[in-house]
C-alpha cells in the first residue's frame, strides 16, 4: 500500500519521464514510510514542455516532493520549492530521456525533423546531462551541454549529429557513472564520457557503428552496427582500454581429433572487428556477461534468420554446440530471440 499519492499541475507538459532504478529495493522494510533523515522518500522527474508562440521548448528536471516546481504546489506538498534545473532547448521536436543506473542524473537527447543549418537531411540532435546536485552548489541541479570530442567531424568543426547515448551499468551504484555516445556522420566516432562533468575520457575509434551494448558488470562493451548497416562489432574491454584479443579454432578442411584441434589468438585491432553474415536485428548480453546474442528475425528481415552467439571476446560459438537449429527457422520463421532475465551474480 503507497503511503503517498502526489499530483502534479503542470499547463503544457507534454510528457514525464521517470527512472525506473534508484538504487534500492523498493521494496525494503521503510522506503516508503515517511524518513526526513533520508532521501529514499525522493523520487526525481524530468517534464517536457513544447515551445509556443515563440517561446522555446524546455525540460524540467524536478524531484517529488520538495522541488516540484512553483507552479506544482498542491494541498498535499504546499512547502513545494522550484524545479532542481531547467533546460531551453529551442527547435526541439522529440525529447528522450536515459537516466543513470543510480537515477541522479539523466541524458536528455533531442531531436528536430528539419536541420535549419542544410547540414543533413535528418534533421538535428542535442545531447545535453542533467544533475541532480550541482558541483559547486549541491542544493541546486545543474543542465549541461554534452562536449563532444573534435574528432567527431573530419575536419573538427560543424553540426555533429548524435547517433546513440547510454549510461554504462554499473551494479555496486560507488563512484561516477560513466556514459557512452556515438557521433559524428558514418563512420561515426564512439566515445566514453564523465558522468558528471560530460567530458570525454576515452576514444573507442571510428567506424560504421550505430549501438552501444553494455555488459551487464559494465566491463565489456560491442560497438555494433545494426539495422541499415552490415552488422560489425567491436568487442572492447573498458577496464584494460582496447579491444580484447580474439581466440579462434584454425580449419583445415579436413577431420581432426578434438586433442589435435590448434587455436589462434588474433591481437591486432585491425583484425578485431567483426561483419556478421546477416544483417542484425536483435541484439543481447547475456545476464552474465560472458555471451553475447545477435539475431535475424522476421517481419524486419524476411531471409536468413536465425541466432549466434559469439564469446566475450567476439568469437563465435560452433551451430554444432548450439541446443537450436537455426535452419528451422529459415526463411522467415523467427519472431524473437531473447535470453531469460536474471539478476546479475554479484560477488558475496
């Protein structure tokens, strides 16, 4: 049973976003009992406004119930003080909103159907970070222009559209939470940035890649590129800085006895990357984080579909150890290929 209902008035909003993690059972004994000593009892927001009548669109990063905005009094919250920060964002169209793993900041990612500039036929992007607590006055919050890296541009300047922006995972909640971003025009540059001043701290290089997919212990990361691109991935190792070595069984064209069977270990990035045989559709770490699943399925692809599952390090599982077949499922018999959720086995 809540112990709490609030209510928000707020004239033009066009949409809310919550989080949907805040670092805590939601469900432990007094997360929802009234507690003035903690913030668990605190839940922030972010509104959406659309501009009118010359008037610029904005978001509104607020936090129930003590910061909702002055216009948002209610009976229930009267002491209600301002929004945490506020956002113009001018020619603003779609609005998305990412929140980080421990749900004090956010990645507000704008977009625009016409780019005023006639840089790209797209349309226009902005990514911008949004802080619970600013650096130097942690009574307020703070809006932020994402700096993207130079490097984004050939030539170091210009409208640099964003492709993709995520938080990376991160289960023990200690320490800044970085973020990843992939801008620029194909090939696009990928990059890792500080959760709190929006800097970036690592290059991961250019290519034809349009997704980020974090393991979930937020060591391992595939830059991939789905959808309209060929399917390439890049396995890379946060931890060490590089793309990790790939260990692959060497053919012969010839039957072997498994303790004759000779390996590879593959070293140079240049060799690393990896092009799927079909283009990918779905795409998945295992809870683990030792596996990694891509899949062409049916009705976005109508040939060819199937599922692999390639190793940590990018190397691809044999069909033959695979439990499936995937000629079963072609031409156009696979709907979906998913693993089944799990919590991640933290160390005791």
């Amino acid at each position: 049973d809540w112990k709490r209902v609030g209510k928000v008035r707020s004239q033009g909003v066009a949409s809310f976003s919550l989080p949907s993690v805040r670092g805590v059972d939601p469900n432990a004994p007094g997360i929802m009992e009234e507690d003035t000593t903690t913030d668990n009892n605190k839940y922030l927001f972010t509104a959406f406004i659309p501009g009118i009548k010359g008037k610029p669109a904005r978001v509104d990063l607020l936090r129930y119930p003590d910061r909702m905005g002055r216009e948002s009094s209610t009976v229930t919250t009267p002491s209600s003080g301002p929004g945490l920060t506020s956002k113009s964002l001018f020619n603003a169209e779609e609005v998305h909103v990412k929140w980080s793993p421990r749900a004090d900041a956010a990645l507000l990612l704008t977009q625009t159907a016409v780019d005023n500039t006639g840089q790209s036929y797209y349309g226009s992007t902005h990514l911008f970070l949004l802080l619970e607590k600013d650096v130097k006055n942690p009574t307020v919050g703070s809006a932020l222009v994402v700096p993207l890296p130079k490097e984004a541009t050939k030539d170091g300047s210009g409208t640099v559209p964003i492709v993709s922006a995520d938080w990376i995972p991160n289960p023990s909640i200690t320490g800044v939470v970085p973020f990843g971003v992939i801008s620029g025009r194909m090939p696009a540059l990928a990059s890792l940035h500080h959760g709190i001043t929006g800097e970036p701290t690592f290059l991961l290089g250019r290519a034809h890649r349009n997704t980020m997919d974090v393991s979930p212990h937020g060591r391992f990361l595939v830059c991939g590129g789905y959808g309209n691109l060929a399917g390439g991935m890049d396995f890379w190792d946060r931890n060490k800085g590089k793309m990790i070595p790939r260990r692959i069984m060497l053919t012969t064209g010839e039957e072997e006895e498994d303790n004759n069977t000779k390996y590879v270990t593959i070293k140079e990035a240049a060799d690393l990357s990896i092009t799927s045989s079909s283009p990918v559709v779905g795409h998945q770490w295992s809870p683990d984080s030792r596996t990694y699943l891509v899949s062409t399925t049916s009705p976005r692809m109508n040939v060819d579909n199937g599922v692999q599952i390639h190793r940590y390090d990018g190397s691809l599982v044999e069909e033959s150890a695979l439990p499936w077949d995937n000629a079963k499922y072609c031409p156009d018999k696979l709907l979906c290929a998913e693993y089944v959720p799990a919590p991640f086995p933290l160390e005791e």
